[in-house]
C-alpha cells in the first residue's frame, strides 16, 4: 500500500515519475487565468488566520460543508473564524474521491509543512501551527506567489477598472511577478440586465466618452481595450452561459442598442443580434492587438432563488448547463475567421458533454502559422478533477495535438491555489507514462521530457507572449 499523498502521489507507473520529478515538478508557473485580487497583491496583505486565507470566497468548499450539513451560519455566516474552521475540517474527512480532499492536503504540505489529516482531531493543532506561520510575516500574499514559482497571474478585471494596483505592482521594483489585467466585458454584453445601463454610464466615464450610440459604445470599448494593452493586458474573458449568434448589420444593432438605451428591454432575436455583433467587434480589438481570447462557456448561475436573495452571486449556486454550443459557436469564430480576424482562441465548457464537439470545433479554425492557435481550455470548475483533466486531455489528444496544449491555470480566488498546477502536472505525467508504459508512445526521454515541459509552461510562455 502506497502511503498518503507520499512524493510519487497520482504517478503510478515508472515513467510518469521520472517525467514529473525531473522535468515537471520545478517548472515555473503561468497563471494565465484567476480570481485573485490585485490589491491584496499590492498591499501584500496577510491573513490572521487560516480561515481567512482558506475559506473566505471559497465556494467549491462552501458547496461541500452544505452538504455536509453544515449550517450556514459556519459557512458564510456570523459564526466565527475557528468555528467555520472547525466546520470545514469537520467535512474534509466525507471527501473521499473529491479533488478538495487532495487540494486541501496539498496546500497545507507545501505551504504550511503539515504531514497529517485535517479532522476533528488534528483541527486544533493545525489553526495553531498555521496562524502562527501566517502572523510570522513569512506567509503575506506575495510570499505564496513568489515561493509557488510564479512568473505571470492574470487577474479578471472590468472594462471600467482603473488598474490602478496593476500599474502600482508595475512600478514596483522589488516585486518582479507580472500581475497582468484580463478584459472582461460580460456587463456589456447582457443587455437585458438591470446591470446593464449603469455598467454603460460608467464605461464612458472610464473612457471619456459620450455613450449617446452605438458607434460611441463600440469606441468606448475599443478605448478600453487599448488601455489594457498599455497596462501588459494580452488575454481577455467572457463568460458565455448560454451560446448564441444570429446574423445582423451595424445598423440593425445600432437600432437595437438605443432602444435598451432608452431603458426598454430587447427581444431574444434582438439579444442575439447585439451579442453576435459585438462578441465579433470585440474578437476583431483582440485580433488586432495579438491578444488570447476566452470563451467560458454552458454555466448555469445562480440556481437558488432564495439563496441568491440573501448571498449574491458566486457563492456556490452554480451548476452546469446543457444548452446546445455547436452551430452559433461555429457561427461566431467563422465570423471572425470570414474577416482574416479570428485571434487566438481558448475554449471552455463546463459541460463535459461539450468535450469532443470543442475539440473537433477547433480544428476547423487552426492555422496561420501558430502552434495551438485554437485551445480546447483545461478542464473547468466542476470537471476541475482529476477524472475531469484526464478526460479533458484524453479528448484533445484523440482529435488534437495534445502536445500543443497550453496547460493548466488556477481560476481561483484563493492564493494557496497554486498547488492545483502541481496536482494538474502528477495527472498530466500519469497519463502520458501510461501511454508509454503500454507501448502506444515510444520510451524517448528526450521526446517526453520536451512534451512535459512544453505542457507544463513553455506551450503557455509562447501562446502568451507576456
């Protein structure tokens, strides 16, 4: 029997070992899509206690402890830090199979030197030993980062954001990590939301324009955009529950956008018109500067009416769509690709079902000369598992070229995060010892060492370009 979480935890075979020790493990990392938030970054705030650090936002653990039948006042409630901890290692024993049971052990060996089980038992002794170690000065914000071997994080930031901590960490001379901002227009697009008027008024004060058309709103974002790239911004963001493009004129769009202008809500045809058209405008600013752009696609927010009245959004309400990708997916990047104007392209589903029709959906688009142009995304969210990535990467590498894949990223608000780019990399050298170890790949270290390397960092170093 193999002991618990030991130096060859995830590698079963011989090949998958030596791959991960001599050529994955120490590989910096590039985290090219997260949640963190840029002033604590800047600030370099440091958390009293584990709780802080550990729970707080956290509601991958929030969903676990409700199910564990934790109430609410432990969860997101007014009970205390110790006893929310409490709580949480109260659960971590029922999460056998679940990744939150590796991540949560992982994240307590690498950062904090803790060899045993979080439980009921050991909780006690665990607040003591890491709150003493984040009280030290030793476990700030930037010692995470830093100590994870992190180059770049890409935080997710509105068009409307000053980035005035992105440029603070910029000019920062004894913080070398590029915190790097991500464009992420989401408020911009839904235009049947109350959200949307508002988010309108304050992207024309952010850009200095007069949003009176939809010439001056497409300006407006073109004007952001810009301001991005001066910043170092490379890669932008939108979440696409619900996928959909329907054909329509500037000027059709131009109708439609005064009319919600106006404070009047747009029909579904009319809401497919104005996102198609802009998803395309804005596809063609990314194109433009040489940026990466992401599509996250099929969630399904905000599930618990009631819940959501009291919590808000993002706190572990969410789960996945089902609503069909293929043809207006298609529909968009043609678009794009109609106009020499497709930029590059990361895929996500948080449906798995979705898997093989984004796989086979991005080789209809590769091409100009770059390696990866088209980038089915690393498993996402809930298949953020270990049976999610190696169904992710066993999909791309029967259809694709697996070889070309730009790897792992965080998408998390946490900053002991970075252990899941340890637990991706163990998965990732598994599956390809398997391979080897079968006698579908030859057992050429030179080849497999590059592979590894190229998945782990350089394939993500290159496509980038930070």
């Amino acid at each position: 029997m193999k002991a618990f979480m030991d130096e060859n935890f995830v590698l079963t075979n011989e090949t998958a070992k030596k791959l991960y020790h001599n050529y994955a493990k120490d590989l910096p990392i590039i985290d090219y899509h997260c949640h963190l938030s840029p002033q604590e970054i800047y600030e370099n705030t440091k958390f009293e206690n584990i709780t802080k650090v550990w729970l707080y936002g956290d509601h991958y653990k929030w969903r676990a402890m409700r199910a564990n039948g934790v109430e609410e006042k432990y969860v997101t409630g007014d009970g205390s830090d110790y006893e929310k901890f409490l709580a949480w290692a109260k659960t971590v024993p029922m999460l056998i199979g679940n990744p939150l049971y590796h991540w949560t052990h992982l994240e307590l060996k690498r950062y904090f030197g803790i060899e045993e089980p979080l439980n009921e038992d050991t909780a006690p002794a665990i607040w003591n030993k890491v709150n003493d170690l984040l009280n030290s000065g030793e476990w700030n914000v930037r010692d995470f980062i830093v100590k994870s071997g992190v180059e770049v994080v890409c935080t997710t930031d509105d068009p409307t954001d000053s980035l005035e901590y992105h440029e603070k960490i910029k000019a920062d001379a004894e913080f070398d990590v590029k915190v790097l901002p991500s464009f992420r227009p989401d408020k911009g697009l839904e235009i049947n939301r109350e959200t949307f008027l508002p988010w309108v008024q304050k992207l024309a004060e952010a850009s200095s324009i007069s949003i009176d058309s939809y010439d001056a709103f497409l300006k407006a974002l073109a004007n952001r955009i810009h301001f991005f790239h001066e910043i170092g911004g490379r890669v932008s963001d939108h979440a696409l529950d619900v996928m959909m493009y329907e054909e329509a004129s500037e000027e059709e769009v131009a109708s439609i956008f005064e009319k919600a202008l106006a404070g009047n809500k747009v029909s579904l045809e009319e809401e497919k018109k104005y996102k198609s058209y802009t998803l395309t405008f804005l596809g063609m600013q990314y194109h433009q500067k040489g940026w990466a752009m992401q599509y996250h696609i099929n969630a399904h927010r905000n599930n618990n009416t009631r819940m959501f009245n009291e919590l808000g959004p993002d706190t572990g309400y969410d789960s996945m769509n089902d609503d069909l990708l293929a043809k207006p997916l298609q529909k968009l990047l043609d678009s794009l690709d109609q106009a020499d104007a497709l930029p590059k392209t990361i895929l996500y589903s948080l449906n798995p079902r979705d898997n093989v029709t984004i796989a086979t959906l991005i080789g209809s688009f590769q091409g100009g000369g770059i390696p990866g142009k088209m980038q089915f995304g690393t498993a996402w969210w809930f298949n953020d598992t270990k049976l999610g990535m190696i169904n992710q990467m066993e999909t791309l590498a029967d259809i694709g070229v697996f070889s070309r894949f730009i790897g792992m990223l965080t998408d998390s608000r946490s900053f002991l995060s970075y252990t899941r780019h340890e637990y991706f990399r163990r998965i990732m050298c598994n599956l390809i010892g398997e391979w080897v170890e079968n006698g579908e790949y030859p057992n050429d270290e030179e080849t497999l060492a590059k592979i590894v390397q190229n998945i782990s960092y350089y394939n993500a170093k290159e496509y980038f370009g930070f």
